[in-house]
C-alpha cells in the first residue's frame, strides 16, 4: 500500500473510524488526546492523529541496526535488490541476497544494516514507547478500546487497569472480549460505523 501524505490523503486506504479519531483530535485542541495502538500499518498517522504511541513500531520506518537512527521510509520495497521477491521461506535460514545489495544506513560513517522499525515476537517494546503508553493510560479520564481482541499484553492490561482506577472505558469491537465485562460500556459493530457517531460533536 503506498504512503499517503497529508495533503493527498486516500480516504480508502484507512476507516471511518480512523478518520473520526483523527478529526476529533483536531476539533478539540484543549483536550489531551493520545491514540496507542499496537498496528504496524501507519493508518492512524495518515488519517492524521498528531500524537500517537505505535507500541509495535511502524512499517513506514527504519532503524539502523548499528546507530539505531529511526527515519521514515516509504519506498516499497524497501531496496531494489527485494523487489518481486515475494515473502521469505518461513525455514530459511539465511539470504541469498548479497549483503551489499541490502539497505544500509546513509550516514557515511555508520553504513549500517536497516531494518523495519518494528517489534518482532520475542522482542521486547521500546521502553521510552511503554513509558509514555504508561503515564498516558494512568492519567486519562476517558479511554476508548476500538477494534482489538484485548489477549496481547502488555497492551491488554491498560485499559482494564484504567477502568479499575475510576477511568470511563468504552469497547468498540466486532465483538465482545475478555475484558469486556471491566469496561463501562461496549459499542458493538464495525468501528468505522461506531467511532463517527460516538466521536461527533
């Protein structure tokens, strides 16, 4: 899918809801609105929320594996040397692809291997990410749940750690989760019918 920037945005490359959650954060400049989410796909960044937390890292980014520089990146694929290739053989052990030929770290003096800025399983969740998911999710008054099945933790335990502590939680969901019953209400249906009526002013 290609990147769409902010001023030519393809309405179809993202939801309803995605939209509504944006175009409220605009609307209301005087209230602290944080979206996290643990997509990969950077749909919440180009329906245009400002302050997002992506707790598993974008496919829209790199990070150099030596310097650790995280930049933008939205050629697809990502070097010549990967295009037509299709997914990796799931018990391949290496590449036949020239070390030379991947993509590497701009700086002249680092010439690092990239990779996606994104957490792998096994990975753990980059702290300063977590830090700000934490103080975001304890200070909120309000916190909408929209679209997730609340099973992969540590993001599961927010918003049910939020509602213990007197926070409003509204679900928005296909259908009900295991947290569910914690959460104050639950708006089922697809979020891109749900979230614009809930979020209009």
């Amino acid at each position: 899918m290609p990147y769409v920037t902010p001023d030519s945005i393809d309405y179809s490359s993202f939801s309803q809801g995605h939209l509504a959650i944006a175009q409220y954060e605009a609307r209301h400049p005087e209230k602290s609105v944080t979206v996290i989410t643990q997509n990969v796909d950077g749909l919440h960044a180009r329906a245009g929320t400002k302050t997002l937390l992506e707790l598993h890292g974008s496919l829209y980014k790199t990070r150099c594996t030596k310097c650790k520089e995280v930049l933008v990146n939205t050629d697809s694929p990502i070097c010549k040397a990967l295009e037509n290739r299709g997914a990796p053989e799931v018990n391949q052990v290496g590449s036949d692809i020239p070390v030379r030929d991947l993509p590497h770290c701009k700086k002249p003096e680092c010439k690092g291997l990239l990779r996606p800025h994104i957490v792998w399983f096994g990975e753990n969740l980059e702290p300063a990410v977590l830090e700000k998911t934490e103080s975001a999710m304890a200070s909120c008054d309000v916190c909408l749940v929209v679209g997730t099945s609340s099973v992969v933790y540590p993001a599961a335990m927010f918003a049910p750690a939020a509602a213990a502590r007197g926070a409003t939680v509204a679900e928005f969901n296909l259908e009900p989760t295991p947290a569910t019953h914690a959460f104050s209400y639950y708006f089922q249906g697809p979020c891109g019918e749900t979230l614009p009526t809930a979020l209009a002013d």
